[in-house]
C-alpha cells in the first residue's frame, strides 16, 4: 500500500509542478505583453509636436529683433531633434504693443489647451495687460524684454528674462555717479524721461541711486520740440545727460544735441540699444543685459548664428528672445510637459540649477531673474562695447 501511496503522491506532485510551470510561463508571457502595450500606449500618448505661443510687436525694429531670437532657438532645437524627438512650434501674433492687443492674444493663447507655454510679450504694457489674463488662465508665460517694475510679482505664472527698471537704474545711477573719481567734484546731470512706463519707472530709479547734483529732470514725448532743452543743457553744461527713452526718442535727442554742437556725454538704458545706427550716437554710454561684442564661445556662436540666418547683428531683445525659448525647451526636456509642471520647473530654479542663459546663470525670485546680468556699454563704430564702471 505505501508504494501505491507513494506513487500517487508521485503522480500529484509531477502533475503540481507541470502545472505551476505551465502558469509561470503564462505570468511571464502576461508581464511581456504588459509591457508591451504600455510601451505601446505611452508611444500612443507622445505628442506629435509642443506647441508654444508668442507675441511681440512684429513690425518696429525691437520686436523683429525679439522674434528672430525665438525662431533662431526653435530651428536649433528642432535641428537637433527636438524635445526628445518631438518638433518644437511656435504660434505667433502680433499684439503691436499694445495692452488690449496683448489681452485679446493671451486669452487666445489661454483657451488653446494645446499651448503649453507663452515666450512674450516684449513690452512691459502689454504684458501687464496679459498677466492677468494668463494668471487666471493658469497658463505660464516668460516675458522676453519689459522691465517695468509693475511686473515683479504680478502674478506666479509670469516670469521674465529682463531685469527691472528698478534694478537696471540703479545700475545706471551707479555708473554716473562714480565719474565724480575723474571729474575730482560731484557729477552734474540733466535727466529726459519719455513720459510712459518706461520712462518713468527707469528715471526714478536712476535718480532715487543717483550721488550728485541733478540740474534738471523733464518728461519728453515723440512730439516733443527738444530744441529749448537741448539749448538749455548748453547753457548749464551738465556733465552726462541721462534719457530714459526708447530708441526711437533717443535718436531724436541725439540728432538734436548733434545739430545744436551740444559737446556732452549721454547716457541711456536698454530701450537705447537701437540708436547705434545713429552715426550722433558714437561715445554714448549705454546699459543692456546683452551686447555681441561680448566675450564667450556661447555669445560668439548665437551672434555667428544670428547674423548669418538674419543678415544683422543680435542686440539684447534677440538674446532674451532665444534665451526664453530655450529656457522653455529645457522645461520640457526635463518631463514638464503641463502647463502647471512647467510653471513649477521655472519656479524651482535656483542658484545650483540656473539655466545656462547668453548673460550667465539666470533663475527666479519672485519671478524676476537673479543675477548680475545688466552691464555697461559704450558705442564705438555702430557698435556697443562692453566698459567698466570708471
């Protein structure tokens, strides 16, 4: 009886084992083929493309300048195989810098689930007037150039590539006022504001920072006469004129100071960086967060590139332009691929994971970037070269 006994249990256990090796392979052969329709499914799921947004105005010379520098970044990234080999697009409209523009696109950009991300707007009006609409869209956008102060913190989903007037003209004021070390007295001024957000935001910093005497402070408009205050600067001799204007303003005042023999030394902010075309310009101080005549194989090889594709040379609203593509681009590259996970990409950034921008290492506090990224310049044969504080 034991060897019957031991013989069915035999047969049991040979018929168990043969069983469960049947059920390993079938659990094998189950976890293949999981693995496969998810590999499948998450292919599925890969989009065909990221879309962004972006808008500037499109026909004056800083918002060409401004757009070039987006397209100059998504032909490199798409070159170069993309997002991980998904094309980068671009939407583009023109908002010509204006605030009801501005909000009109945003809430275009905002309803196209599609868009991920905006690179714009270039103006500081018209990303005021976009801000809130983003805000309440909850869809992030990286402002190229504006740098008025109204915008530091106007909203989480807003950052900006430029730093604030209230910054930049500090800067500003510092450098005027450390000419007192040559001049051996305190340094005389004259100040011009074009009378807009700009103008205003940008002068009051300079002259809150500014150490000497101030002999006059005047807003100025594009229809402005600037005869009697270019004849009055002759008459009091100040020893830098300082115009917080665009560049189309500045060449007006340079024009008129060349025609009336005013012999003084300008000064001027970022809007100025146009008015190197301007042969009056030569010898004017200018501050910019970018010049191509800077040294590093980054700047040299994104100016090659630019002038090559576009046939001119990259001023600062080009740079900032590309540097917030890619800064885009590399949100997605990382997996934020939401609107909110790219958001939350931009937001965690900091001294250790800054983006490698053409100004340096840039990343945020309360949306604006931290870094010393607005230098001195000074124009010499139509171009601007970088200078140090006297």
């Amino acid at each position: 009886m034991s060897s019957l006994y031991g013989g069915i249990s035999r047969q049991i256990a040979s018929l168990i084992a043969v069983s469960l090796e049947v059920l390993l392979d079938r659990r094998i052969v189950f976890v293949v083929l999981a693995t496969l329709l998810g590999a499948s499914l998450a292919c599925s799921r890969k989009p065909k493309e990221y879309l962004l947004g972006a808008a500037g105005p499109q026909t004056v010379a800083y918002g060409i300048q401004n757009q070039h520098g987006i397209d100059l970044a998504v032909d490199e990234i798409n070159r170069a195989g993309g997002i991980d080999g998904v094309p980068l697009r671009v939407v583009t409209r023109d908002d010509h810098a204006s605030g009801s523009d501005a909000a009109r696109i945003a809430g275009e950009f905002v309803a196209n689930r599609q868009i991920v991300a905006v690179i714009g707007h270039a103006g500081s009006g018209a990303e005021v007037s976009a801000a809130h609409v983003y805000d309440v869209g909850r869809l992030p956008a990286v402002a190229t150039t504006p740098s008025s102060p109204d915008i530091s913190g106007i909203s989480p989903w807003i950052f900006r590539m430029s730093t604030s007037d209230s910054v930049n003209g500090v800067t500003l004021a510092h450098f005027a006022s450390s000419l007192a070390d040559s001049l051996h007295r305190p340094v005389r001024v004259a100040v011009l504001y074009h009378n807009d957000a700009y103008g205003r935001g940008l002068s009051d910093a300079f002259l809150h920072s500014f150490k000497g005497e101030v002999l006059s402070s005047d807003p100025i408009g594009i229809d402005t006469n600037l005869e009697p205050y270019i004849s009055y600067f002759k008459t009091r001799a100040p020893d830098i004129v300082f115009v917080a204007s665009d560049e189309d303003l500045g060449i007006e005042v340079l024009r008129e100071a060349h025609k009336q023999g005013l012999r003084v030394t300008f000064l001027g902010g970022d809007g100025w960086q146009g008015v190197v075309s301007e042969p009056a310009s030569e010898g004017t101080f200018i501050g910019t967060p970018f010049t191509a005549q800077s040294s590093g194989a980054a700047t040299e090889k994104f100016a090659a590139s630019f002038r090559s594709k576009y046939g001119m040379v990259p001023d600062a609203h080009a740079a900032l332009a590309y540097d917030a593509t890619r800064l885009v681009a590399q949100a997605l590259r990382s997996g934020a691929t939401s609107r909110t996970s790219v958001r939350d990409y931009l937001a965690a950034l900091n001294r250790t994971t800054a983006f490698a921008s053409l100004s340096g290492p840039t990343w945020f506090a309360n949306t604006d970037p931290v870094g010393d990224t607005f230098r001195m310049t000074r124009v010499h044969d139509g171009v601007m070269i970088p200078v140090a504080s006297p």
